[in-house]
C-alpha cells in the first residue's frame, strides 16, 4: 500500500511515521508513506494555498490550483487510490471503514485547513470526505494520523500477533474485554482466578462473556450489528445476559444471528 498526505505542514508527521507499528510496516515494506507539501505546487512567489473567500466572510479558503497540481501528482504514482479529504463533513470513520481501506492499493489522503477547501477541488477530485468525529479540528492533519494508524495496522503483517486485530474492540461490535498482567495482585485487586488457570476454553468463555457485558455497560447500540452462534447464545443465557442483549438489539436495530 502507499499512502500519501496532501498537507501544507509535512514536519508534522515526521516522528509520528516513524514510530510504533507504522515505523514496523514501513520497515517491512508493507506500506510507504510520504507527506506531500502543497506549497510545492503554488505557482506565485509566495507559495500561497490560501485566499479570501468569496462573499466575504472570516477565515480564508486553501486555494484550488496547488491543491489539484498536488493531488494529480499523488495521482500518478498512485492512479488506483482513492482520494479522500479529512472533514467534519465526511462519513465517520469506523472499524468497518479502516477495513475497508486497508484493503486499497493506496490512499491519498488530503489535509484541508482554514475554513475548508474550494468546492470546485471537492466537486472534481475528491472521491470521499472522511470524519474522525463530530468536532472541527485546526486542520486535517490530526485526523489523517489517525486514519493511517487505524487502517495500517489492519494490513495483513502489520501487527507483531497475527490474531490481534480480529480481537480488538470493535471487531465483532463488541467491546474488548479486560485485560490483566503482572502482578496477580494490586492493592488488594487479585486477577480473576479463570486466567490464571491454563484452561484455554474456560478463558475464551470468560472473555467473551466479559466483552458482551462491558458493550451492554457502555455501548448497547453496538449489539444491534453483532452476530452470535447458538453456542454463544446459550453461554449468555447462562449467565442471565441474553435477555439484556435482546433487548439492547430491539432497541437498537435489528441483529442477526448465525
């Protein structure tokens, strides 16, 4: 995969590329990653990107011309990408759809600043607005660091264990169970004795049943999309959980069952 960021500050991802399970996929040629500085592609002497808004009004708007100059050349390295421009305006940003896009040939990811980008870039060059939230940031930037952290470690190598990203929280619409380590004990707190005591289907129980109780806790809108084998229905119903999930379900949509 090759990703490249459109932003008018490329040193702001300098240390954040080079750190972590990023620094690792790149190393391992999994993915390249290049920051792009739209000033490179203003023409005028100044390298302006931005300018007054039309119709007046406070703030200025990224210019229409370096930005397409920019975007064609992230284009021909990278012709099968989408291009796709970091806004609160966008569709959300899910587990879903870092799946989705790491399974692109490559991404080009476009960092808008000021009051937003010239409609005529949007109506002609982009394939897709993508928000990580429902809040403005100062720019793009942020959001496109996350983006690529969220859909690197999806690429298959990416993560040192293999089965980490089909666990994580949101993989299944369920949140991740608890987690313990050393020491067995923290002030006066004892790890659950089922995960200490090597039985592998005692602790995948456990965990599991951990996980749909903390989702019902905090997030029950999640269970309206997750799927659950008669097997796992009866470990809920066992545990007195399944009538919760039920209705959790009813509440929030309508779910399916294998």
């Amino acid at each position: 995969m090759r990703i490249s960021i459109l932003t008018i500050f490329p040193d702001f991802f300098s240390s954040c590329l080079n750190e972590g399970i990023i620094r690792r996929a790149v190393a391992g040629n999994l993915v390249a990653i290049e920051a792009v500085n739209i000033r490179d592609f203003a023409t005028d002497r100044h390298s302006m990107t931005d300018d007054r808004p039309f119709g007046g009004g406070e703030g200025m708007v990224m210019k229409p011309e370096p930005l397409a100059a920019a975007i064609r050349a992230a284009r021909e390295k990278n012709p099968a990408a989408p291009v796709i421009l970091m806004s609160p305006q966008g569709q959300g940003l899910d587990h879903g759809k870092a799946l989705e896009l790491s399974r692109e040939p490559g991404l080009i990811l476009v960092c808008g600043r000021y009051e937003g980008v010239d409609q005529r870039i949007i109506d002609r060059y982009i394939d897709m607005e993508l928000s990580i939230g429902d809040y403005v940031l100062s720019g793009g930037e942020p959001a496109a660091l996350v983006v690529v952290d969220a859909v690197v470690r999806l690429i298959p190598g990416a993560l040192g264990c293999g089965e980490s990203a089909s666990s994580d929280t949101f993989s299944r619409n369920l949140l991740k169970h608890p987690q313990y380590t050393r020491p067995r004990e923290f002030e006066g707190e004892a790890v659950p004795d089922v995960l200490l005591s090597g039985d592998h289907e005692a602790i995948g129980t456990w965990r599991f049943v951990a996980a749909v109780r903390r989702t019902l806790e905090r997030r029950p809108d999640l269970l309206a999309g997750a799927r659950f084998s008669r097997e796992e229905r009866r470990i809920l119903a066992a545990e007195g959980l399944l009538a919760a999930v039920d209705a959790a379900v009813a509440e929030h949509g309508r779910g399916r069952d294998d």
